[in-house]
C-alpha cells in the first residue's frame, strides 16, 4: 500500500527503480508493460497528435526497435516504464515514465503519452497522479521534473492538478509547425507533495503492490 500521510525526511533506503508496481486508481491501472500491450503502443506511436505533442513528429519511426523496447522496459534498473491501463474497458491506452534518475539528488523526470482512446477523459490527470504518488510514497524521492511545449496547455493543467510548478522556461527548445516553440520546466517536491498529494483524497488515494 502506498501511504496516505506523509514523506519520510530521508528514504529508509536507496529507491529500488529495478521493482515494477502495480498502482490502481479509480479509472486507472498502471502495471508492468506485457507483450500484449506492444500493439496498442505502436498505435499511439502513429498517432499525428502524439507525434507532435511530445515533439517526435520529425522523427524516423522503427517498428522493430520500438517493439523491442517495450518488451525490454521490465529488466531496466534505473527507470520505471508502466503502461496505462483503461479500467473500464482493460485496454493499454498509454504509458507512465520515471527515468533520468539521479540517486545522490534523489530526483528523475516524469513523462507520459496517451494515444487516442486514452484522451479526454481524466486517465492522464489521474495517471500523473499515481506515478508521482509512487515516486515520492514508495521510491523516497526528493524531486519530480518535467517539461511540457507550451502548445499543449492540456497536459499543462493536468501537470497543475496533480501538483507540478513552473520553474522556468527553454526557450525556442523546438522547431515544430513552422515555428519556434518554447518548453516550460516544472517540478514538484516532496515536501509540497507531502501537503496536498496532489489532490488526492478518499477515494482517489491510490493503492499499490510490487
């Protein structure tokens, strides 16, 4: 069980990224990636929306390598790569990421991608919300980061509601659309999440099993 109050000062010892949860939510299920998801990640993989959102659009696509690395993702020991499981109809629509780890700074970044039938519903917000539970409840982190192109506002408000701040600004960081977009840099802390865990009350309070 992931707990409902509190983060320790200091993790009682080195988070362990080589153990894969199950985290469950009221809409959500992240669980470790299963062959059976590969399809459905390819699929995201092409979707135009995706493409541009996380600034891939320019991007060669390999239909080989990317199977490989999903089926590879639950041997790695130094990130955390979940899928997104729809409860209401058991399909993989997307996944949850923890990596560029930093142990001494206990710190890493958070990124995330939903394909199309993921979208529009709340399984983002509530994703978010379960994986930096973990990172912080389970895995004794200090700091969660990330960086959102800021012609995605929708993901922006969904960082916003599970706790994420605006630290700064890349500018000009991509070339998309026949433009330079700029990308913001936001984090959170243990200590803030400690107060307002992101939202969560009740119900919401996510459970997990190793």
């Amino acid at each position: 069980m992931i707990p409902t109050t509190g983060t320790p000062a200091s993790p009682p010892s080195p988070a362990d990224l080589s153990v894969k949860p199950v985290l469950t939510g009221s809409r959500v299920l992240l669980r470790p990636f299963a062959e059976g998801d590969v399809p459905a990640m390819l699929d995201a993989l092409r979707d135009p929306e995706v493409l541009r959102l996380t600034g891939s659009a320019s991007e060669e696509f390999d239909e080989a390598a990317t199977r490989a690395w999903y089926l590879s993702r639950n041997a790695q020991a130094d990130r955390v790569d979940l899928a997104v499981v729809d409860r209401e109809t058991g399909a993989c629509v997307g996944e949850v990421v923890l990596n560029d780890w930093d142990p001494a700074n206990r710190s890493c970044n958070f990124r995330t991608l939903l394909g199309p039938a993921g979208r529009n519903r709340g399984l983002g917000t509530e994703a978010c919300r379960l994986i930096v539970a973990y990172a912080f409840e389970q895995l004794g982190l200090n700091r969660v980061s990330l960086g959102v192109y800021d012609f995605n506002p929708r993901a922006r408000r969904a960082y916003e509601k599970a706790g994420f701040v605006a630290e700064g600004t890349e500018r000009e960081a991509l070339w998309a659309d026949g433009r330079w977009v700029d990308s913001t840099l936001m984090s959170v802390l243990a200590r803030e999440w400690a107060v307002h865990r992101g939202g969560m009350s009740g119900a919401d309070i996510p459970t997990g099993t190793p």
